[in-house]
C-alpha cells in the first residue's frame, strides 16, 4: 500500500502504523483486554473473602444460571430498566421543551440558558449533596416546593423504598436536560426559516408546525442524544452513592451500582465478571443497533 | 421563531409570549435554586442550623464554612491530585489522539477500516462498565492508589481521534499537496498544514475532557485509597461521610462549592467556548 506522501514507493510504510500505536494500545489494553478478561472469569468461580473460593475455579455457566435465577438480579434488572426507560425519554422531551423556551429574542435568555446548563459542569457528587438538602424532609426545598402546589405524599425521598429510584432519576433528569438541550437548541437554530413562514401562511398552529416540522426535521438531533442519554444513563452511578447508597433494601441500585457493589463490597470476582458481560451486551446491542438504524453514526447536524 | 415570531403583534400574541416567558423563568428559578441555595448557605453562620422557617439567610454572611471544611479534610492535597489527573490525562490524549486523527486522515494502509472501528469499541462499550477486570489490570500493573491508576485508561481517546480526523478530513487537499510538493516530512505537514485550522476542535476536545475528568467518581473511587491520591469528588464523597459532619448543611455547602468552583468560574468566563465544546464533544 501506498501513502499520500509516498506514492512511488510499494514497499509497507510502516509510519501509520506506529503513529496510531498509542491510541490503539490504550484501547486494547483498556477496552478490548478487558472485555475478553470479564467474559472468560465469568466461568470461573473466585470470591476473594472466603478462602476456600480464593482461587478461581472453572465452573462453566453456573455464574450465568445463578444469575438468571436470583431475584436480586431480577430486581437491579427492573430498576435499571426502570431507570433507563424513564430519565431516557423524559430528559430528551424536557430537553426539547427547554431548548424551545431558551430559542428565543427575548431580553436575558442568556441567563434561561446558564440555567438550564450549568449542572453539566457540576460534578454529580457536588449536585447529588445539595440534593440531599433539597430531599430533607419537611423543610427540605423540594418537599417545600411539591407542597406549595398541594403534594400531600411521603417526603422521605431518598429512604422511602418507593421513591428512592424516583429521587435519584429525578437528579439525573436536572442535570442531563440542560446537556440535552444545547443540541436541540444548536439543531433549532439550523432550521430553515421559510417553512415555517410558509406554514404560518398556511393557517397551520403552533402546535401542528412543531408537531409536523420542527419534531421531524430534528430527527437526526434525536437520535444522536437519545444514543448519549442511553448510554450515560447506564454509566452514571455517582449521584447514588451520594443520595441512597442503592438502598433502602436495593430499591435503587441499578446494574453498574450493583457491579460495584458485588465487585469492591462482596468480593466475588466471578460474580462481578458475569454482570460487567451482561451490562457490555445491553449496551453492544443498543449501540450496533443504532449504529445499523442511523448508518452514518456520526456528531449529527449540530454546527 | 416559534412565539416570538409571531409576525402579527396582536393582543393574543403577546399575552402567549409573555406567559411562555413566565413559564421560562420559573423553570430557571427552579433548576438554579440549587446552585443559588448551596452558594447561599455556604456563607451563613454555622451555628445557626437550617430549621423550618429560614432554610436561607442567616443572621450574618461568613466565610467561616469554607475554612472549616479545608482544616477537616486535605483539600489542598485533593485539589493538587485532581489537576494533575486531569492534566496529564489533557496532555497524554492531545498527542495520541492528533497522531492517531492525523493518521487516519492522511494515510491509506492495509487494515485502516479494521483498526479504525477497533478504536471506535471504546465507544461502543464505556470505560466505566469495564471497572472490574480494569481494576485487576491496575492492580497487575502495580498501578494501584496512584494517580497514574486514575488517568491511565483514558490515554487513548476513541472520541477524540474522530473528533480530529474529522477535522483534518476538512483541511483542504490543496494545502496539503502544496506541503508534499515542499518536501515537508509528516511532523512539518501536522505541524504546519494540519494544525493551525484545527486548533478550535483541539481546544473544544480539551475543553469536555478537562470537565468530564474533574468531576469523575467511580473509577477514582475504585483504584485509589489514600489522601495522598485522591482526587476532590471521592474526597467529598468522604467528607460527607465523616462522622462530625452530619447534616451539617454549611459546611456541607461550602465543601460542595470547593470542589465545582474551579469548573463553574471556568464555565463562566468561557461559556460561549464551552458549549461550543460540549456540543462538539456529544460524548464526553
């Protein structure tokens, strides 16, 4: 083969090769190895705080048969589903519906904007902290602030198994949205202007022209930020740390909490492995999918 | 373009616009009270404790919470250990990922497409699922609890290669030919053809990296355990969980405001880059 700086020569030029080196050993060292690393140890058994079970011992699919059948696993599963389904969708409409709000000539639509997006500068733990203030129980701002417009319900957010998960999407909802929004609003301001002229002319509502124009036209903007929302709905775990510790009694421990939990807590190296196979599948699967849907994965219509 | 542009300024109209303002500006109340309230709280005397009633003001602004929070744990050290995480994490992808875009971009070599969709796993499957046989990997390494452990994996950059080659792929062929016709080696092409035009996605790609490492938790959480290399989000984490702290909602604040001070103020000044950034960036 041939470069561009030498295309007489036919002999292998071996300087691509060795620039891209770097970048190609870090990945295999620290995404491929792994990833291989995980899927063999997931047919072995090896907990690190019994002794027996110190050294890893080949089991064949019993970690993955044990898994199926636990109803820990079942639990993380609906939660993480849960989870995903909702900070998902909401955090792309809110995100949408924002960008609308803040795409506008108005006097100090600059501040709407550093509102809505300096939590994606916030590290989560920070975020996650003051929550915890705005969680507290009958004086806590939130709880205030669901009252003011006649909340009558439990307000032990982040103990109360049935709103725990509830808590930590919602923290997740106000710091994703704002990091959403700027690709709707950027995909906003690419719009071709005469069409909605023309629709106006034509007697069409606001409501049908978002609905028939806007919404399609920023197909592209969609489907890239619902790829970045899925993914960093499966890799952001910090804010539960901070706010439940995945409690109470697992209620908001989702599939990378538990892999950590299983992992740095209980110790079982085989165990750990299994989970870290399954959550790579979940999120291979929805990557190559998108991938196969959008052909052309690429930073969208965004400039 | 959507209320606003409402060209006919009838009385409907506005009453529309100013309701979506109003609607606008509570939503802003909303999502900045938590910053507003931290910020607040933080200078407010610790010995008057947030009760029902005031959750705000107290009776005197103080910086009292801020000194307090640094004597009980080594922020100092934390805030050292954070810059040179993410310094070296900046300086480590700056090189492999222009090298890596470059090549990309500028060569054709058996086995490119392979290569380049390899690179592209780390795309595919974050960093963060990987945290369990990742982890062995630092501990075989004899990388475990240093900061190395912590900035290691992200060497390599499968966004940011793309993120250049992209940006070389725009450099015009033109220029680039005119350079071979000069005799420029690869190192003057990069140098003096390729870079200059592509500073801007350089600087927007050190921009997102910059802040997604700052505020990263998990990984450091895992291959760290000393003071002497942890950086600030697990010092906080730790911090909150010290027994005397509690609920202790000042000093809480002002430990929180130390830590995403130096980003937010950042952020500010160049608000306008950093957009621009996050927008390039996508995936952080």
């Amino acid at each position: 083969m041939t470069t561009r700086t030498r295309p007489s020569r036919r002999r292998i030029n071996l300087l691509p090769y060795l620039l891209v080196l770097p970048t190609a050993f870090f990945v295999a060292l620290f995404t491929a190895w792994p990833t291989l690393l995980a899927l063999y140890q997931s047919f072995f058994r090896q907990r690190l705080n019994i002794a027996r079970f110190r050294q890893p011992t080949f089991v064949g699919l019993e970690n993955y048969q044990a898994l199926l059948t636990s109803s820990e696993f079942h639990q993380v599963l609906r939660n993480t589903l849960i989870y995903v389904l909702g900070t998902v969708p909401l955090s792309i409409a809110l995100a949408f519906l924002l960008a609308l709000l803040v795409n506008r000539r108005i006097r100090g639509v600059g501040f709407l904007r550093l509102a809505f997006f300096y939590p994606t500068v916030l590290p989560m733990v920070s975020a996650a902290t003051i929550w915890m203030f705005f969680f507290t129980p009958d004086y806590g701002l939130f709880n205030t602030a669901l009252q003011a417009i006649g909340y009558r319900g439990p307000q032990n957010w982040t103990a109360n198994p049935d709103l725990a998960l509830i808590a930590v999407m919602i923290v997740a909802l106000w710091k994703n949205a704002g990091y959403y929004m700027i690709f709707y609003l950027a995909g906003l301001q690419n719009l071709p202007t005469d069409v909605f002229e023309a629709a106006a002319l034509d007697g069409a509502t606001i409501a049908q022209q978002l609905w028939y124009i806007t919404f399609p036209l920023l197909r592209r903007t969609t489907l890239f930020v619902t790829t970045i929302a899925f993914i960093s709905a499966f890799q952001t775990v910090d804010h539960i740390f901070v706010l439940t510790n995945g409690g109470p009694s697992n209620a908001s421990t989702v599939l990378l909490f538990w892999l950590w939990q299983v992992r740095f807590e209980y110790l079982d190296v085989g165990k750990a492995a299994t989970i870290t196979v399954v959550l790579v599948a979940i999120l291979l699967l929805f990557t190559v999918t998108n991938f196969l849907l959008s052909e052309r994965k690429e930073v969208p219509d965004v400039r | 373009m959507f209320v606003s542009g409402v060209s006919s300024r009838s009385w409907g109209a506005r009453l529309a616009s100013a309701l979506v303002t109003l609607i606008s500006v509570l939503f802003a109340l909303g999502w900045a009270s938590i910053i507003v309230w931290a910020i607040v709280v933080s200078f407010r005397p610790e010995s008057e404790p947030l009760g029902r009633g005031d959750v705000w003001f107290g009776s005197a602004w103080t910086l009292a919470n801020y000194v307090k929070a640094w004597s009980l744990a080594p922020f100092g050290q934390y805030y050292l250990n954070t810059v040179i995480i993410v310094l070296t994490i900046l300086g480590v992808q700056v090189v492999t990922i222009t090298l890596a875009g470059f090549v990309f971009a500028h060569f054709r070599f058996a086995g490119q497409r392979t290569l380049f969709f390899f690179i592209l796993l780390q795309l595919m499957i974050p960093t963060s699922a990987l945290l369990a046989p990742n982890f062995g990997t630092i501990r075989a390494l004899g990388l475990f609890d240093t900061r190395l452990a912590v900035a290691i994996p992200y060497f390599g950059s499968a966004f940011g290669t793309f993120l250049m080659r992209q940006a070389f792929l725009e450099v015009p062929r033109d220029l680039v030919d005119a350079g071979i016709v000069d005799g420029c080696s690869w190192w003057q092409l990069l140098r003096h053809v390729y870079l200059p035009p592509t500073m801007p996605t350089l600087i927007a790609f050190g921009l997102s990296s910059v802040s997604w490492h700052w505020n990263e938790f998990l990984w450091p959480l895992v291959v760290t355990i000393s003071d002497d290399v942890r950086p600030l989000t697990v010092g906080l984490v730790r911090f909150t969980q010290l027994g005397e702290i509690g609920a202790r909602w000042s000093l809480l604040s002002a430990a929180t405001l130390l830590v995403a001070a130096p980003l937010l103020l950042l952020f500010l000044v160049f608000q306008r880059r950093f957009i621009q950034s996050f927008l390039h960036s996508g995936i952080k």
